[in-house]
C-alpha cells in the first residue's frame, strides 16, 4: 500500500518553512582566495555579503591577520562597528589600508592595501557579524618583489680558444628567478658551444671565437616582474706574452740602473762635504788664534815700566840697554805717522841711566 502524499507534502513545507525562518547573512564573494602581488602594488581583498530580514543585530566587521604561527593570536587591523571605522589597531599597515566602499554596511566590506611590502604576506580574515548571523572568509596574501639591480659580468680571458663565462645575478627579487640570455648585436642566436644555467644566470661559451664578439643581453624573471642588464663581448687573438715579459725585464733592469745612478751621485756628494768639513776643522786646529796686538804691546811695556820702575840709581849698573827693536813686530805694530800715546804715570820721575830713560 502506497503511503499518502498529502502527509509528505506537509512535512516538505514545514521544512521549507523552517530553513527560510533560520536563513542568516551570506558572504557572496567567494570566487578567489588567494592572491599574488608585487612589492610597491595596491591590491582589494574581497568581502561582499548579504543580509537577511531576520539579522537585527547591529553591524560588526573586522579584518584580522592570522599569523602563521598558531601560538600567537589574530591581530585586528581595522574595524566597522555602529557606523564607525577603527583603523588603529596595528600599525604595520598604518596609513596604507581602508575600506573599499565608505559606507560598508551597503554589504561591501572589502578592504585595500596600498604600497604593499614583503612584511604583508599572510593570511587576512573577513568578519561579518549582525545577530544571530556570523560568517567569515579567509583570504591568503603573498608579496612578492620583483627582480632588481641585476648585474652582468664576464669571467675568464676573453681570448679565441678560451671558455668564457656570462655571469648574471639580481640583488632583488623574490623566488624562484629565472635567467635568461640573448644575443642583441649580429645574429639573434646564441653560439652553438654555450650553455644555459637559468637558475644561476650563468652562460658558458666554450672555445671563444671572433664571432662570438658582441653584446649580450640578461633578463632575469619571477612571478611577478623582470630586470634586464646587459654586458660586451670582445674576443681578441692570445697576447704575445713573451713580449710581455721581454719587455717587463728591460724594464726593471733600466730602473735599476737609473736607480743605482742616483743612489751614487748621492754618495758622493756626501762624501765630498764631509772631506771638505774634515779639512777645514784640520786648518782650526793647527793654526792657534791670533792675540790682540794693542793687548799685547801694551803688557810688553807695562812689563818692562814696573820693573825699570823698581830700580835706583845704585843698582842700574851693569844694566845693559834693552833696544826698543825687540817687540815682536807681530804683536806691536804702529803706522809710521802715529806716536803712541801713553796716559801720564803716577811716578814723575826721570832717570836717565846711558842710553835708557824710564819714567
């Protein structure tokens, strides 16, 4: 026996009933959950919603960060409660973020960051409450820097026949980089002896020639960006070293010779001052130094007064006349037209013994 349908038409509007009475506020924007943005960008981390008749709450709305760590709580970065933003809570963002619409309860809670930077990477939270409905949304964030200060460089001998390596590394950029290498001058190819590493930028040619010669361009990618930098290429013949060192050797030899030359001049100059020093210190010390004449006439004769002054008539004989001649001519010497004057003695007294007179 079939089982009635009007009771199973009953139970099917009660339930209907009864999910439409328990309906609450839904989050619509569920299409992407994950985004990829580079350093210096703004990005928009969706949060629509919809409300129901039966959600009389007031209106919550947060954002918060989830760190990665699990120990550590969610941090509130902003906030719409009673018509009212609350963006002070974390300052990382501070200055950088806000809601997309300016009045959010019109169900549009998303929110944007601007100037984004590397330290942003994490997972954000929408929350919208009004009770009796609660919903959230997750939303995962990755910043990402692009490739910067790339540099190129050569290393090996640039010579034919040699391998020469293309180096290429960026100071900046987020991983993974990816390096690539072209030919901008002549042919667009590469040479066929090279090998590519993408992952290190390096470019090895092998067995160098001529052709090889040129410029060389390197771009280095991520996910979100590229850098470029490029380096020339001059492939000359083997130098002729021995010429080289032919040449280095004369050289040093002729800077040693003019080297030795003016050591040798100086040497001599100084021996010829200190043999000339030596003898004019030889000439000061054979050769006394000359007495003063006036000093020494002068104590020749005063000398020859206190002695003669000494004397009396009675004991002048036998005394034998002195000639005047016997000064020595060095030490007393008067011009012919001068008459030497004598200050008068205290002794007035004239004795005349021959010849001699004293005073």
């Amino acid at each position: 026996m079939e089982p009635p349908l009007l009771p199973l038409l009953g139970v099917a509007l009660v339930l209907l009933c009864s999910a439409g009475l328990t309906r609450s506020l839904t989050i619509t924007s569920v299409d992407q959950s994950m985004f990829e943005k580079a350093q210096g960008e703004k990005v928009t981390l969706p949060c629509t919603f919809e409300l129901s008749a039966e959600d009389e709450g007031p209106l919550d709305i947060e954002w918060v960060l989830i760190p990665a760590d699990n120990q550590k709580k969610e941090q509130i970065i902003i906030m719409y409660a009673v018509d009212r933003v609350y963006n002070h809570y974390y300052a990382g963002l501070t200055g950088r973020m806000q809601f997309t619409n300016l009045d959010p309860k019109s169900g549009d809670g998303s929110l944007d960051i601007l100037n984004l930077k590397a330290s942003d990477t994490g997972t954000y939270q929408c929350k919208v409450k009004k009770a009796p409905g609660v919903q959230s949304k997750k939303i995962q964030l990755t910043v990402l820097v692009k490739p910067a200060r790339t540099k190129c460089s050569i290393e090996g001998s640039q010579e034919i026949g040699k391998d020469v390596t293309l180096k290429c590394v960026s100071q900046e950029g987020s991983p993974l980089l990816s390096y690539d290498w072209r030919r901008v001058s002549g042919t667009q190819n590469l040479p066929a002896t090279s090998v590519l590493n993408k992952n290190t930028g390096e470019l090895l040619l092998k067995n160098a020639s001529r052709e090889y010669s040129g410029t060389y361009s390197c771009v280095a990618t991520n996910r979100v960006g590229t850098d470029e930098c490029s380096v020339e290429l001059n492939v000359t013949p083997p130098v002729n070293t021995a010429g080289i060192i032919a040449g280095a050797i004369i050289g040093t030899l002729l800077g040693l010779s003019v080297l030795c030359s003016i050591i040798f001049c100086f040497c001599k100059k100084h021996r010829e001052k200190k043999y000339e020093k030596e003898v004019h210190h030889d000439i000061r010390e054979d050769v006394p130094p000359p007495k003063s004449r006036s000093s020494t006439a002068r104590s020749y004769i005063g000398s020859n007064r206190s002695s003669l002054g000494s004397m009396s008539p009675s004991n002048m004989e036998g005394y034998t006349k002195t000639p005047y001649s016997q000064v020595p001519s060095e030490d007393f010497e008067r011009a012919p037209t001068q008459t030497p004057a004598f200050a008068p003695s205290k002794y007035d007294i004239a004795h005349k013994i021959g010849d001699i007179t004293v005073v």
